[in-house]
C-alpha cells in the first residue's frame, strides 16, 4: 500500500496574485478537482477558480438571527407574561413594544455567535496540523507568497506529470507536500 | 481590482493625500507592522507609559477594594443625586467605545479604505473602553456580587427580570456589544495570528501565537467564507453600535426626570458617542503613528478624515443642545424650563458653559482645512472634545437629578477623592491595556493592509 499515500500532494509558489488565479483556473481546465490555493489575503476570483463559488454560511448566520429573535422575544414573554405575570399599571402582560429592545439585542447576539462558530465548523478550525504546513517556505503563505496544492488524492494526480504541469505554469518553485 | 483609482503616481493623488504611502509591498507592510511585535525592543516611553497606567490600575484597585469593603457612601452620590460618577463615567467610556465599531464595521460596508489602517486599534479602543465602562454601573449596583440578578436564570425565588425596564435593556445591549465586538476583534485578528507565528523567532511566540491562530492557513477557501462571515458581522454591528447607545439614552429618557424626559435624546447620545470616540482615536492615533513610525499607515488623510468626522458629529450635539433648550421653552412646562434655566445660570452652570466652549464653540476651528492638518492643534482639540463630552454627561446626570419636581428633595452634588480616583483608576487601565496591546498584537491589520496595497500599487506589489 505504499502508493496509496506516498506524499499529500505537489505545491507550487507564485509571487503575484494574478499568477495564482490563472494557475488555479489552468488546473481545474487540466481536469484537477482536489485543488487548493493558500494565499495571504483574500485573492478575488481564487474561490471560484478553484471551484468553491458559494458558501453556506449566510443561512447559518440567518438561522442563528432567527433563533436568537423568537428565543429572546419568547423569553421575556414567558417570564414576564406566563411565569411570573407583573402587572405594572393595569397594562398589557404582553407589553411587545417594551420587549423589542432585548429582542434585538439577542437576534443580533446569536446571529454574529452563529457566524463565527459557522466559520470555524466550516473551515474545520482549530485544526492543530495539517500537512501544508511541512513546506518550510509555506510559512511566506502568510506574508508574501501564493501557493497552489494538487493533492495526491485527486484522480488525475500522477507524480512526474502534475509536476510538469506545474512546471508549465511558471511557478517560483513547486515542492512535494508531505503527508 | 480592474482600476487603481488611487495610484499614487496620478495626478488626483498630488492633490488628495493618500491613504497608503507609495512604494510599500506585500512583504514591506507586513514587516513593519509585525516587528513592534517580534522584533523591535520595547523602548523606555513603551516602559514609562505602561509603569504610569498601571499605578493608576492599583489605584482603582485599592479603589475598588474601599468600595466593597465600606459601600457606595465613599462616592459622593446622595439623594436626589443618585447616579453620580458612576453614571457619568459610564456612559463617557461606553461611548468612546462606539467609534471604533464605527470605524470598523460602517466604514467597511461604506467601502472607506482609509478605514483599513485604524480599524484594528480602534476595534482594541473599543473593547478596553467597554470594560472601563462596565466596571462603573457592576459597582454602583452596591452588591456587585449579585450582578447575575440582572439575568434571567432559573432561581430559587421564581424570579424573573422585569424586561420593561430600561436597566435589563442596558444590560443585555452592553453585554451583547461586548460580545460581539471582541468577536469581531478576534475574527480579524485570526490572520495575522498566522503571520505572526509563521514570523516569530522564539518557541514561545510561535505556539502563543500558532494557539491563537488555530491553525490558520490562509486556504482560499477559508478566505471566502471569511470574507462572508466578516461583512455579515459588521452588518450586524452596525445597527448594534446604534442600538447600545440608544438603550443608553433610554436609561435617562424613559425616565420622567426633567431634562430627560425627551425624544431626541437617543439620536443625539449616538452623535455625542461617535464625537467623543472619534476624539479618542485622534488622541491615540497621533502618538501612535508619531513614536512607531507609521506615518505610512496612517497618513495626514486618516487624521482630516476623522477631523471632519468630528466636525459633522460637532454639530450634530450642538442641534442637540439648543433643541434641548428649545423643547423646554416650547413644551410651556414650568419643571422643563427650570431645569434648563437652572443648568443655565444655576449652581453648575460652570459646567454647562464649559461644555458648550469644549463641544460646540472649539471644535469650530476645524473648518479651517490649515487648523485640520496642523497635527498638535488637532490633538489638542480632541483632548478638549473629551473633556467636553464627559462635562456633557456630568451635566445631563447632575443638573437633572439636582432639581427636580419638589423643592424638598433638592440637593447638591460633589464628587468625593474617591469619585477621581476611581475615573483615573479606569483612565490607568484604559492605557495599560493598550500599552500590552501594542506589544502583543499587531496594531494594524497585515492582512487587510496587503490587500490595500494589491488595490492601490497594482501588480508591482509583488517585488520581492
């Protein structure tokens, strides 16, 4: 079974932005579906170059809102209202307008709780090792550099010629990943 | 990225100073932010600033301890004039709190670039101006140590929080703002904790740092839910940041206290927060850029930008005031028109005419576009603007509270040792936590400064 998972995969090095988003497209044209691209700020068009277009993290964001909205409103109407009805002046048990201000509160509370938890599942965060992280000049990845993996995984992946495709696209260096 | 509308080298930048300085790569800012972290020494200003404010933290410590063990009486608080210190305090720190969400959050979906070098710090200025603050009302509640009262939880008394209050209001706005500004905080700063590990020379930083980092690898992936998730949140703080100083005003303004009791006081709370946060960043700002070196970053634009902020918010307040004085007359009601007759020419009126000289008379000079860019004149002036909008809620709690509808339950207020040194004491942790910030995070986002720099250089930001 020495095949099956020799090295993670082949990394290359580019130094601008635009190189990286035509390798990433000329990678999914090669027929590459296990693509990734590292870079160290967010590269317009590099989602959808490497096939990542969308991201469901606006509905789980609307799901947290939500829940925080008829959670905190139910909560002030049971407690004050059900459970413990106060009368303050012969009004409403069911004041809503007095109610709307934690409301608020709590919607906005468990959305913005929602978006981060969400990105952290999501991008599968904290995650305390992964391979990438055996290229010593990855560590540029967060300075100045851009780098493409095609992982070993992937079905068209083939040592010698992933690496001349790599090659082909002019890249600062490629490395082997290992795993 | 298809145009670089502020490309140094055209003649529309010679005229509007930039908000980058030219020449600056991906690797050049994020060696110059990331070395006041790993590499430069701490310098004797950086030791004597934070020796300084941390006295003043043992100061409100002992405060503190004085407080607890003899009760609220230390303070100079009384009846009718309940509030005090504590209140003034409070609602000054919390709204120095609102411009850093402010420059944060609304600027970024406003598209401000010039956001982009302050937002990190003023984000910091936020959450340490938030936690100045809640320090003021958990005290004056007189047990602190029942502070969870204030929460609805299943209790052995079968008691709930009455929601119609504007104090439970208070509490959840205030608690929910500080939640979701140090996640917001922590979500842009995760990034350049990545930097900072993959840069840092000793063991002991790249796993503090790695740790914070949680293994961030900057996967275009990641990115784009980033992304996501960061505008959403500033899309949700944006009405937050409103919304906290709104409940604030309610404290006050559902009240039936004359002088509270008005419909303009919610607007006019958010102005006075971001006239008096935006003060603090020029105050912080200044020094910042002056002694580290980053005038690049936070260039002569950044301080007219926030100049004008203040001028706008100026006038927002001064409306604020002479609608208040206004709506007294008009309203025909004899306790409103008492109560502005008596801030007028009673026993504070010292400090409502301080107040108007600090907030609305001086800021005025910064029509002049040579006042605007003469930085020592502006730091000044962000100085009197603080004084100015603290001497705002002091006279707002004080004057109200001193006269209100029965002559017998007049008093008078003055602030004891203990009311100064427990502002100073919040003053010393303010800075101290700013002192240990500067050094162990990076005040300036790297990553978001990177990509300024794609958008203002170009392709030539690749060089080396």
């Amino acid at each position: 079974m020495k095949e099956a998972s020799p090295i993670y995969g082949l990394m290359a090095e580019f130094e601008q932005p635009a190189q990286i988003v035509a390798a990433a497209v000329a990678a999914r044209d090669a027929g590459y579906r296990l693509v990734d691209a590292y870079t160290p700020f967010p590269v317009e068009g590099l989602p959808e170059a490497i096939g990542f277009p969308r991201t469901r993290l606006p509905l789980i964001i609307f799901i947290g809102g939500l829940v925080g909205c008829i959670g905190g409103f139910y909560m002030q109407y049971w407690c004050n209202a059900v459970n413990y009805p106060i009368n303050v002046g012969g009004r409403p048990y069911n004041s809503w307008p007095m109610f709307i201000p934690v409301t608020f509160e709590m919607t906005i509370l468990c959305a913005a709780t929602a978006a981060v938890v969400g990105l952290f599942a999501l991008n599968g965060l904290p995650m305390p090792y992964h391979p990438v992280f055996n290229v010593p000049q990855f560590a540029q990845a967060s300075r100045n550099r851009f780098f493409l993996c095609i992982q070993a995984g992937d079905a068209k992946f083939d040592l010698p010629s992933t690496r001349n495709f790599l090659d082909g696209l002019k890249p600062h260096a490629v490395y082997e990943v290992q795993p | 990225m298809a145009g670089t509308p502020s490309h140094p080298s055209n003649d529309f930048a010679e005229l509007e100073p930039a908000v980058l300085a030219p020449g600056h790569t991906f690797a050049s800012v994020t060696d110059k932010i990331s070395a006041i972290v790993l590499t430069r020494p701490a310098s004797r200003g950086w030791w004597f600033g934070l020796v300084v404010s941390f006295s003043l933290v043992m100061v409100l410590l002992t405060t503190i301890t004085y407080l607890l063990v003899v009760g609220v009486g230390v303070w100079g608080i009384n009846i009718p004039i309940a509030w005090g210190f504590a209140i003034v305090n409070f609602v000054w720190w919390i709204g120095i709190g609102h411009a850093g969400t402010l420059i944060s959050a609304i600027l970024l979906l406003l598209h401000q670039e010039w956001r982009t070098s302050i937002n990190r710090f003023a984000e910091a200025m936020t959450l340490f101006a938030v936690a100045c603050a809640g320090v003021f009302p958990l005290l004056h509640m007189g047990r602190p140590w029942f502070f969870y009262w204030l929460l609805p939880y299943p209790n052995t008394m079968k008691l709930w929080p009455q929601f119609r209050s504007p104090l439970v209001w208070d509490c959840f706005a205030v608690s929910t703002y500080f939640t979701v500004s140090l996640l917001f905080w922590y979500v842009g700063l995760i990034p350049d904790m990545a930097t900072l590990r993959d840069n840092s020379r000793s063991r002991f930083g790249r796993i503090a740092y790695g740790f914070l980092a949680m293994g961030w690898r900057g996967s275009a992936r990641h990115w784009r839910r980033y992304e996501v998730a960061y505008l959403i949140m500033a899309g949700l703080a944006t009405p937050l940041v409103v919304s906290v100083h709104t409940v604030v005003s309610f404290d006050f303004c559902v009240a039936n206290m004359p002088g509270w009791h008005t419909t303009i006081f919610p607007p006019y709370f958010v102005a006075g927060a971001i006239y008096s946060g935006f003060a603090m960043v020029l105050v912080l700002a200044i020094p910042l850029r002056y002694f580290y070196g980053l005038k690049d970053f936070i260039t002569d634009q950044h301080l007219q930008n926030m100049a004008k902020v203040m001028l706008a918010t100026c006038m927002i307040v001064g409306y604020g005031y002479g609608l208040e004085a206004f709506m007294s007359w008009y309203s025909d009601n004899p306790y409103e028109e008492y109560v502005i007759h008596n801030r007028m020419t009673g026993a504070y009126a010292w400090s409502y005419w301080l107040l108007i000289l600090c907030n609305v008379a001086i800021p005025q000079i910064l029509w002049s576009k040579r006042a605007r860019s003469y930085v020592p004149l502006l730091f000044c002036v962000a100085l009197v603007v603080l004084v100015g909008m603290w001497l705002e809620r002091f006279v707002i709690v004080v004057t109200s509270l001193q006269r209100d509808f029965l002559p017998s339950s007049w008093g008078m207020y003055s602030p004891t040792f203990w009311d100064w040194s427990m502002f100073l004491g919040t003053i010393g942790l303010f800075f101290c936590l700013l002192f240990l910030f500067l050094r162990l995070l990076p005040a300036i986002s790297m990553s978001e400064m990177r990509e300024l720099v794609e958008e203002v250089e170009g392709p030539e930001a690749h060089a080396h």
